[in-house]
C-alpha cells in the first residue's frame, strides 16, 4: 500500500509544480535576473566592483567569463542562458566561442538587454555592435572628447579629457526622481546618435564647448564632432522594448570614478562624490527593466449594462471598454496612472478616439458609441511614453447592420411621406367621386 501513496504523492507534486511556477512567475518582475558581464581582463571585476555589487545588491545574478572563453555561448538548445549581457571588454576583438556581433544583435532582438562601454581602445566589433545600436563613435581611433571649459578641476594642467558632465536627459524615468546634484566624470570617446532614429536618445550630453579629436596631437582640421551634438551616455529601446545603454566611458562605472570628488573648472562648488554612482545606478535599472515596464491585462469590452463580452457588435450599441495598466516599480507592480492613454475604434482609420479614465488604481475605461458603419473594427491602444515600455493592444470585433425586423415599425423622420403617400390616395378619391357624380 506504500508504494500508490508515493505514487499519488509524485502525482500531485508533477501537477501543482508547474501551477506554482507560474504563479511565481505572474507575481515577479518583467524580466529574468541571469545576466552575462564579459571583460577582456579579469582585473576588471575588482576597479568596477562597486557597480557589479549595485547589481548584485538589487538581485541580478552575474556570470563574469573573459570575452574571448572558447566555451562562451549566449544559448543552448534554442533557449537563451542569460536575460542581460554586459560588455565591459572595449578592446576586444572578437569573442570566443559562438558568440559574434551577430549574435549579440539577436540577443537584443529577442527582447533582452545590453550595457555596452568603450573607450579610445574600442575595437571593431565593439564599434560595429554601437552602429547598429543607433550610435556611431567617432571614425578616429585615437579621438576622445576634449573639453577646455567645462572639465574637471583635478586636471588643470592635463589635456582637459576629464570632463565634469551635467547635461542629463530629463526623465524621471530613465534617472529617476531625484535630481543627480554632482558632475558625472568622463573621459573616453564622443558619439553621434542618428536624429532621424527616435528609438535612440542621449542621456549624457558634452557642454557646446567640447569637441572629439586626438589629445595628443595638434588640430589640423576641423574636428567632425563639435558641441551638445557628442552624446557620452546613449540609450535604445527597440521596438520589442528590449534596452540598450552605449557609454563612450568605461572609466565612468569604475571605482574611482564612482567613489571620487568633483569640482568643476571655474566653479567654487565641490562636491566630495561625483554623481556618477547615481548615474549608473539609476540608468541600469532602466537598462534591466527596474523601472518604466508597463504591463496591460484584463483587456474587456461589452454593450453597457452587460458583462459578457460578445462576439458581434451592432451599428449604434453602446459599449464599455476597460484595461488595467500597472508599472513595475523594482520590487512590486504598482498601478500606472496616467491622463493620456487612449483607445481607437479602428477600420482602416479610427472612428473613434476616446481617452480612457482612469480610477488611480490601474484600470482604465471609456464608453461610447458604436459608428453607423458596419464591418470588422478593432479596439486599439497604442501607448508610447518616453522611458516606457510601449504597449501595442488590439482586439478585433464584427460591426453588423441592422436585420430587417430591427428597424422601428414607423421612422420618424418619414412622417411627411406618410402624410403625402395618405393625402394622394384621398385627394384621388374625392377627385374620382366629383368626377363621377358631378352633374
């Protein structure tokens, strides 16, 4: 009799296991916490300890390999071993095993996450990975950006490449609420991010003084990067909401840069730490979904006054609409509130465009009515919010006519045909009768 206890007791843990994984799945957060940091020296993991601890600290787990492992690879049997890739290996010129740049851009593409950072040794690869980024670094191999105004006090008498950066991108989304007080430090290489390309933005911008050429040598030609046109900190979020950040530094998440004072050239402010800790801090948790992930369910639609959702909607009806909305706020989904997120009514162009109310606690509704024009609609939202996730629903429903015994039994409106059809009948009987008996 022991034995179909077992049995029975196998049986109920192979049924509920899956159920619980799913419920646990439904209760985290966006997205998996397995991230993959390559280096192209393992000294790396001590001079950027503090920003793999800030990781590590909010719950990420990191695999640290050398870019050029032979045995690295980004999948196994079809299925991704990592959310989030990390590359702090600049220099490398290829990576081993079977990963390439075409397999770091398929990473992106099936929805997951990069930190990419360079420097004046950025190798091909690197480079070419940034390009198809939506960022383009500076052709010359030996440029950074030079800045002989707006640098950090600590090098006065250097070649003006540390530069003391406080034109930040103003989105509380993206580098959070509260306001980064201190310079972020830089020194490295200038981008260029292509403004036709609205899924790329600048976080970090040089000041209109700085410029991109070699320190080293003097100007023979104008520069071809000049003023707030270098970005230093770029971000994307492809059009699957996977996230990008590109760093022309990767001084700029080291210890140093982290832990060190500021004083920017001209000014009497110091500041006894620099705000890059913040900064990375804040831009990683956007980079890994921390912050601005919005999630729709519980997509409904029914005729007022009823709660089943039908298959066919008639011209006229009227019907309620409803979504819930919530925001993923690093620990917990929290409801999303917003005064701008609408609906279309949709065949071939909107027919109907209605803000959705909101009731502060994620869900919202709009009602109206259907358009006198029958054929096959679909609900529509279509949300896009700088930092946020976008969200792209639709629900497709038949609009029908009315059938023939739906009309009203007398129309209105045709009461003065009525009237003439009945007062040409008459007029044609008095008429007939005078005819008739008139003598």
């Amino acid at each position: 009799m022991a034995a179909p206890r077992h049995l029975a007791a196998v049986l109920v843990v192979l049924v509920l296991f899956p159920a619980a994984l799913l419920a646990s799945a439904d209760e985290g957060g966006p997205r998996g916490r397995r991230v993959l940091v390559l280096v192209d020296d393992l000294a790396v993991r001590s001079s950027h300890s503090a920003f793999f601890a800030s990781l590590q600290g909010r719950g990420l787990d990191l695999d640290f390999r050398l870019a050029d492992d032979p045995k690295l690879s980004l999948h196994r049997y079809g299925q991704y071993l990592y959310d989030g890739l990390v590359l702090f290996a600049p220099s490398t010129p290829r990576f081993g095993g079977s990963v390439d740049q075409n397999a770091v851009l398929e990473f992106i593409d099936a929805g997951h996450d990069l930190i990419l950072a360079a420097d004046s040794s950025a190798s091909d690869l690197i480079r070419g990975i940034a390009t198809e980024c939506g960022v383009d670094f500076d052709e010359d191999p030996e440029a950074m950006v030079i800045d002989h105004i707006n640098y950090a006090a600590t090098d006065a008498e250097g070649d003006h490449t540390l530069i003391a950066g406080d034109d930040l991108i103003q989105s509380d989304v993206i580098l959070g609420s509260k306001k980064i007080e201190a310079p972020v430090l830089f020194r490295g290489i200038g981008h260029m991010v292509n403004p036709s390309n609205s899924l790329v933005l600048k976080v970090l911008s040089a000041s209109p003084s700085a410029y991109s050429a070699n320190p080293k040598t003097k100007l023979a030609s104008p520069p071809s990067l000049t003023g707030s046109a270098i970005s230093l900190v770029s971000v994307m979020q492809a059009r699957n909401n996977a996230r990008v950040l590109v760093s022309g530094s990767i001084d700029l998440f080291s210890n140093r840069f982290l832990k060190s004072g500021v004083q920017k050239a001209g000014s009497k402010i110091r500041h006894e730490k620099s705000g890059n800790e913040q900064f990375v801090t804040e831009t990683s948790k956007w980079v890994f979904h921390e912050r601005g992930h919005l999630k729709a369910v519980n997509v409904k639609h029914n005729k007022v006054g009823e709660t089943n959702e039908p298959g066919m909607y008639r011209i006229n009806d009227d019907l309620e609409y409803s979504v819930e909305i919530y925001e993923w706020s690093g620990t917990s989904w929290k409801p999303y509130v917003a005064d701008d997120v609408q609906v279309q009514f949709y065949m071939m162009s909107p027919y109907v465009l209605k803000t959705l109310s909101t009731d502060k606690k994620g869900v919202y509704s709009a009602s109206f009515k259907v358009p006198d024009v029958y054929g096959v609609f679909q609900f529509k939202v279509e949300y896009q919010r700088l930092g946020y996730t976008g969200l792209s629903l639709s629900k497709q429903i038949p609009v029908r006519p009315y059938r023939h015994n739906e009309y009203e039994r007398f129309i209105t409106s045709a009461y003065p045909y009525y009237a003439a059809s009945f007062s040409t009948m008459g007029a044609f009987f008095i008429f007939s009768f005078v005819y008739l008996y008139h003598k």
